[in-house]
C-alpha cells in the first residue's frame, strides 16, 4: 500500500530549482518505507532532505523517553560547536557519551552532553545491510516492549532528544515536554557546504537525489503499536 505521495518545487533561496517528491508506503501491517526523491531544474544544488519525526515506543500521552534503549550502527560522529554546527572533523566515539555502539539509555549519560541532550550527527558506517539499506538504529521502550528498527542508504543520522521543546500541546489533551521522543533523521552531514572533507551533498544538472527510510516495528508483548508524531 503506498500512500499519496507528497509533490511540489523547491527554491528558497538555492541556486537552482527542484522538483521534490516524498512516497511513504506501509510495505506490511508493522513496516513503513520513505522514498524522498529530488532532481535539480536548471542549476546543480545543494540536496539534503530529512525526516523529523518524534518517536515514543510508550505511546501516545507518555512521560519523557529516557528509559528508552538506543543502539547506533557508527562508530564516529561530527563534532560541533556551541551552537550545534558541526566544524568539519569526525571523530570516534568508543567509550565516550556519545557511544551507542552497543545499546544504551538515553537518559544514561545524556547529562553529560554540553547543551540540554543530544543532537549530534552519527556517521553510519557499521551497520549490516538489507535491501541496499544499512542498518541505522534500533531503539525500544522496555516496559511496552515496543522495538523500532531504522534502515536506510544515507551517510549520517543526526541523533536528537527534543531537547529545547515544552508544553506542547497534542491530541487528546495530552502535553508534551523536553525529551518526550527521541528524533533519528538520516541524512548527509549537516554544514557539509561549508565543509568540503564531508561527503558532497551537491546534485548536478541530470543526476538525481534518493534518500530512503525503512521503519520496522516489533513487539515482544504487544501488537498494537502505537507511536507519537
């Protein structure tokens, strides 16, 4: 089943013109499948689309997601500075508060991050492969039981914690604060045109730009999954 795709030109400013289209299709009952798709018009141009959604394996209406257990496919992550830009290195990550490696609380050592929790890119370099995808994260609530598994062919994941919302409110009256879900937007490096070590997120005149997501949800308790958007 796919659903209506999302269509419509993009400038804002870029040197060129581009026709953008996002495709979601439930590939079955527990998996979901992003194709975003983009062609430069009339000028090569800069490409790096992202999908922002808030995830909490909890369910709708539930406290902050610090309990939840993240494992990341990296074993490097782009530093930044002390406004979240990266500065152009890539450094490894083993043993440090940004290692999830092997899976981990959010809130474990989120204290420890500079700033209100993470938001940082991970560069996806480890991870086991299906259907041309690499294994990006896997992330789980342990009291549901709930398990969200992310796989997809771009270079980078910025890994962020909804560090600087509060008092949202959401359907059936239901509030949400700072870390009430856990952000996985794979994409290129963030500031990469400003970084020429980084890979290129540049789309010549005849190429085009393919960036796909595959959501698959498990549950070791229960079926009926729900997620917070």
């Amino acid at each position: 089943m796919s659903l209506i795709p999302c269509k419509g030109p993009i400038s804002s400013g870029y040197p060129g013109d581009v026709n953008v289209t996002a495709t979601y299709t439930l590939t079955s009952s527990t998996s979901m499948r992003l194709d975003m798709e983009a062609v430069p018009k009339n000028k090569p141009t800069p490409i790096n689309l992202a999908q922002h959604t808030y995830w909490n394996l909890a369910g709708h209406n539930s406290e902050d997601v610090l309990e939840h257990s993240v494992q990341i496919w990296e074993s490097n992550i782009t530093p930044v500075d002390v406004n979240t830009v990266p500065i152009g290195e890539i450094l490894p990550i083993k043993g440090t508060t940004f290692d999830f490696t092997t899976k981990k609380k959010i809130g474990c050592s989120i204290h420890e991050v500079p700033g209100l929790g993470y938001d940082h890119n991970y560069v996806l370099d480890c991870g086991e492969e299906k259907l041309g995808l690499k294994h990006a994260a896997k992330v789980k609530n342990p009291l549901s039981s709930r398990v969200l598994n992310l796989w997809t062919n771009a270079p980078g994941m910025q890994f962020y914690t909804r560090n600087y919302v509060n008092g949202v409110n959401s359907k059936g009256k239901a509030v949400y604060g700072k870390h009430s879900g856990p952000c996985l937007e794979t994409q290129g490096f963030l500031n990469v045109i400003n970084q020429p070590n980084f890979p290129s997120v540049v789309v010549q005149l005849g190429e085009k730009y393919r960036h796909t997501m595959l959501f698959e949800f498990s549950g070791e308790e229960k079926s009926d999954l729900q997620w917070s958007i």
